[in-house]
C-alpha cells in the first residue's frame, strides 16, 4: 500500500469521488474470508513481524460493519458488527485484553450492546487451546450524562496468546455513523469498514490520514416500513423501496502510529474515515437538509443562550468596570486595558469548551469560568466600548484540525476574540495570564478558524503565519592580567520561547535557572550579573544575560564557541515518518560570536565554515568562521522560511539536521605557546 500525503483540497477531491463512486459505480463486494474463532497454527507462527520487528502488539485483523435496519416505531435503527483479533506478544500489552464499549445515551435513545464474545488462544504443545470469557467478566463502568461504557476483560493471558472478541451495537441514533480509525500505535496486518444504507440518507465522508482509502461499493435493493411525511402535516407507515448503497474501505499492513517530535496530535494524520449527515431524501420529496450552512450555523449561535445572546445586549451589569478601564477615545489603548484587566483577574476552568454553562453575568461577578466566558465576555466587554469584536471558533491541535468546507460544530473546542481597530486585526485570548495582546497560545495555530459574525470568514489559523525570531550574543576577551577569559552573554528570545519560560519558571526558581546554566558548561566557570529582563511584562520578548569568567590551564584546549546554545542531538530519530513534520511556527535562530585569542594560545585548529540551503529557498544553515591575528568572528544561523513539511520531506529535513548536529559539536582547538 502506497502512501500518499493528502492536503484538505485534496481530501474534498476525494470526498467528492467517494460520492460519486457511490451513484456511478455498482460491483460485487465479496464478504470477508476470516470468521470469528478461525485461529490456526499460521497466526502463532511469527516470533516477529517485518512490518515492525519491536512490536509488542500486531492487530491481525479488524473489521466493523453498520446496517440500517427498521425499528419497530417506523425508523430505523443501525446496528455496527465489531470484530477485532490481536497477537500480543509483550506482557506491557496486556492491557489490550481490557475492552471499553463506549454507548451514546439521548434524552430519548440509549444505545445497546449484545452478542459479545470474546476468546483467548494460546499455544501449548503444538496445540492451540482456547480460554472463553464467561459473561461475568462484563460489565458497566464510567457512566456519565451522555454516554455509559460496557467493559470487558479477555482472560488466560500470556506472551504470544491471540485474543478475539466480537460484539454488536444496537443505536436509535440514524443521524450519526460511528467513526472508523485504520490504525493503531502497533501494526495492523488488516481492517476493514463497510456500510450499508438506504438513500434515504445522503451522508458526507470524510477521509483523512497518508494511507489512500479506496472504497469498493455495490448497489443493491431493499423494502423498508418507515413513518414517512406526506408534506401535508400528515405522516404514515409505508414501505419504502429504497436503493441501497454498499460501501467497503480496505487497508492491510498499516505501520504503527506513533508520536514523534514535531507532531501536533496523531489524530490529524491517523488514517480513519468519518460521515457528516447532509440531508433526509424522503420519496417524493425534495431532500431535506440537515446539515446547516455556516451562514445558518453562526444565526444559530448569535441567538443560542449559551453561546452569542448576551455579546450585543444592554449588559448594564458591566457598564461601571468598562467605563473604569476606557480613557479616552484611543480604541487600540481602551482594547489593550480591557483585555489585560479580563487576563489578569478572571481564571480559566476549562480549556476545552464552545458554550456557556451559565450567562455572562454569573460569570463577571464570579471571576472564572471556561474559555468560551472568558473570551466571550472579553468580546462583549470590548463591544461594549464601542470596539469592533467578534467571536472566532477554532480547534486545537490536542483536538484535531477543523475542516474548512463543512460547518461541523463538534469539530471545534475552542473560542478566541478578533478585534479590528483603525482596519489591522487583532486575535486575543485573555485566558492566560501570561500571554501579551495580539498574541495567541501556540495550540491555536492548527489550521482554520471560523469568524462568528455576518460574514463568516475563515480566520487563518496555520503555523507558518508564525515567525519566532531569537538572536543571541557572546563577546569573549582576555582579563587585564592575561590570567582570565571573560565574557558577556545576550540572548533576546523568541516570543514563544520567552512565553514557555514564563510558564515554566517559578519565581523562585530563577537562581537554580541560572545554576543549571553554569553546570551545563561541564568546567569550571564563574556567572556574574545575571540577567532576566521583561520577565513581568508578557507583551514583551524575554532578554537573558549573564556575565562569566574562567581560566585556561592546560596545553591543549577543546573549545565549543557556542557555549550551550549548540543542537546536540537530531530531533529526528525515526528511521522513516509517514505523516508531516509541523513544526510550532517558521525560525530563524541567529548567535554571533566576538572572541579574543586567549593570552598565551594559538589557534591549532578551527572548524571550516559552511553554508547548506533547504529545498532551495525553505531552509537555511549558515556556520561562518573567520579570524585574524588577535580575534576570531563566528556568524551562525539556522532559518526555516516555513513549519509544515510533507512526509517526502522527512528524509532529507533529518539529514539536514544531522549535518548542523555535527557542524556544531566542532571545537576549536587551542595549544598553548611554549
């Protein structure tokens, strides 16, 4: 199976074939060859897989299946056939053995688990034997407002065992298909996922991941007793002749999906597919939408009590603090003394919400709530003031990328505030107390947000919008007594970086900071005037400087001019990578080098300069060294123009890499003069 990196235009592309291969293509799709309880010598013969030879785990196969059936209310139900079979090979995947059922529970639904089985196999003296769980291994677990979790454990357990269970779903849900995932974090040898439904319903699919998924249909016939509207107020049971669409997606042999560094979630790039219903196609009716349009969604929300009511009202309850924090007709300041007054005395509880549990009074009085009040309330409060603001949807990357085309609600997790004055705009968060204005946490940046006002505009949303800048200065000379080298250190900070360290970094823990810095140089070496500049002020980059000193004493000296700011180790240690690189945002990383020859030395060797391009124009890594009689000069830059890299580009971006590792681990090698 090939891999193929697919970017959103290509994923609508081939969303777009998927329905149309439903409509234009009919063919046979034979059923599957493996039955539940087939275990042969075969499956325990492997004492490694070559797919991946640490595996600890193999999915040998994994199938699902969904199937509208009638109810007896006149709709329909649909019933998902789970089937799942799983080598372990390792006793740290054991765990595998624990089956968790998640069950939707509606107001008026709930749905059903039955028929599960579930078996272990073991090999004992050339014999397979066969452990079956009894039925008090079940049972509920995890029960919440919306959804129960049926639970179950495989026994007889041991290193190289096969379990397989099987189990089926019952939901009155006809509204939602259930997700399919390919993959997994071991490999996966097979699985497969068909649906079976009348076109009564018009789905939308929604493929993602770097596997191609090619679906095999078939078109078939079916009679169906549903309640059917007659468009006069009057509805009637009546059988429904439907065409039925077969639709079947194969995947064998799936690597292992695991998180490597610069990843954003796993659940972006995961080969899985999922539906959206668009419409209801009643007989002789014109098709009925169920999906809203994002002009129809953001109505929706602007009216909905718990989202958008309250951001245009009188909202009098806030007229004193804003009025308090407005001076002035400067809208720029008046914004800048709102935000900060919202960031710096309400608290986040939630980062993970769109609506609002309670009004956005409760939540100005009580001072906390979820990111949706903190930030709504930040739009009201700015709207209040005259200021142009309104409401941005996003998801963030723990949660996943948000499709552009398709107005799907539970794909976001996540509000923002966008602010216009004197025509630039501004995007604000006022959730952490330490980000600045006009700048959002990095977990923002996962491509599309969307605008919640008239014109529901895309909001861009992706990590190359992003420069972080960090330039850093070291100038080294000798002391007046020649006994000495001293030197000055100055690093201005990116803006991200000097963000992470205002999270990371405790008051008190600024000394030991400092301490960490002085052991890292591995010799002895003193650090005066320590230096954190603009620590206390978030809307500002952080500067870090010390002064230091140390000697020189033996006849040969190893020196590294970089002082701790070197790459020491590839971030790349996957032989291979099957899905993009996401780097935070775009660099450019710039450290210039001022040093004094040590009294008493000569240079006895020096690092050659060099100068390596990236795909051209996309990366950039400069290494110059030079000197003349008394000083030697280093200019070292590494520049990357942008953050997202495709899989293809994996090889060479560790490669590259690899060459800066090395280029700056080299030293400087100075020998005394006799």
């Amino acid at each position: 199976m090939l891999l193929k990196p697919l970017n959103m235009r290509t994923a609508y592309l081939l969303i777009i074939f998927v329905i149309a291969a439903n409509n234009l293509f009919a063919q046979k799709i034979l059923p599957s060859k493996i039955k539940f309880g087939h275990v042969t010598l075969e499956d325990f013969a492997p004492k490694v897989y070559s797919i991946d030879s640490n595996a600890q785990a193999v999915v040998l196969f994994d199938k699902g299946s969904a199937n509208y059936v009638p109810d007896q209310t006149g709709w329909f139900n649909i019933e998902y056939v789970y089937h799942k079979k799983i080598r372990i090979l390792g006793k740290n995947q054991f765990d595998r053995a624990t089956v968790e059922i998640p069950l939707y529970k509606g107001n008026n639904h709930e749905d059903k688990v039955e028929k599960i089985e579930a078996v272990t196999y073991n090999m004992e003296n050339n014999v397979i034997v066969s452990t079956k769980m009894d039925k008090e291994s079940i049972f509920n677990d995890k029960a919440s407002k919306n959804y129960s979790v049926k639970k179950f454990t495989l026994p007889n357990l041991k290193e190289g065992c096969i379990i397989e269970y099987t189990y089926t779903i019952i939901s009155q849900n006809a509204y939602n298909l259930r997700n399919w995932i390919f993959q997994d974090k071991v490999p996966v040898l097979q699985s497969e996922y068909e649906i079976t439904l009348p076109t009564l319903f018009d789905f939308i699919f929604l493929p993602s991941g770097y596997y191609e998924l090619k679906p095999e249909t078939e078109q078939g016939f079916k009679n169906f007793n549903i309640l059917n509207s007659n468009g006069a107020g009057k509805s009637e049971i009546g059988i429904y002749k439907a065409t039925t669409n077969h639709v079947k997606w194969s995947l064998s042999n799936l690597k292992p999906m695991v998180k490597e560094k610069f990843t954003t979630t796993l659940q972006n790039h995961i080969s899985k597919i999922e539906f959206q219903l668009q419409s209801i196609n009643y007989p002789e009716s014109p098709p009925k939408p169920y999906m809203q349009t994002w002009s129809e969604l953001v109505k929706t929300l602007l009216k909905d009590e718990q989202f958008g009511a309250d951001l245009s009202g009188k909202n009098n309850w806030m007229n004193d603090e804003v009025k308090n924090l407005i001076k002035g007709d400067d809208a720029l300041s008046n914004a800048k003394s709102i935000y900060s007054y919202l960031r710096d005395n309400f608290t986040c509880t939630d980062y993970d919400a769109l609506y609002l549990p309670e009004n956005l009074k409760k939540s100005f009085a009580s001072k906390k709530g979820n990111i949706a009040e903190i930030n709504l309330l930040l739009v009201a409060m700015l709207k209040k003031a005259q200021i142009n603001a309104d409401p941005v949807l996003l998801s963030t990357t723990d949660n996943g990328k948000a499709f552009e085309m398709y107005p799907l609600i539970n794909k976001f997790n996540y509000v923002i505030a966008r602010v216009i004055i004197n025509n630039k705009i501004y995007l604000l968060d006022a959730s952490r107390k330490k980000i600045g204005f006009n700048y959002l946490p990095q977990y923002c940046y996962n491509g599309y947000g969307r605008l919640i006002n008239e014109t529901p505009n895309v909001v861009d949303l992706f990590a190359d919008s992003l420069m972080e800048k960090k330039v850093t200065s070291i100038f080294i000379s000798n002391s007046e007594n020649g006994k000495n080298i001293l030197g000055s250190f100055n690093s201005n900070l990116g803006y991200y970086e000097s963000y992470n360290f205002r999270e990371e970094t405790k008051d008190n823990e600024i000394d030991n900071y400092f301490k960490k810095i002085k052991d890292g140089f591995g010799y002895d070496i003193i650090l005066t005037n320590n230096r954190l500049d603009s620590l206390k002020n978030p809307d500002e980059r952080l500067n870090i400087g010390y002064d230091f000193s140390f000697k020189f004493n033996e006849d040969i000296v190893y020196f590294n001019p970089l002082f701790g700011e070197a790459y020491k180790s590839n971030p790349f240690t996957a032989a291979t990578r099957n899905y993009p690189v996401e780097m935070p945002y775009k660099t450019e990383e710039v450290i210039v080098v001022n040093m004094e020859i040590p009294k008493g030395y000569k240079i006895d060797e020096m690092p050659k300069s060099t100068r390596m391009k990236y795909n051209e124009d996309e990366g950039l890594f400069e290494y110059i060294l030079t000197k003349d009689a008394t000083n030697i000069y280093l200019k070292c830059v590494l520049k990357f123009n942008k953050a997202i890299f495709s899989p293809e580009d994996y090889e060479s971006l560790r490669e590259f890499y690899g060459h800066i590792v090395k280029k700056q681990s080299e030293q400087i090698v100075f020998k005394k003069i006799n």
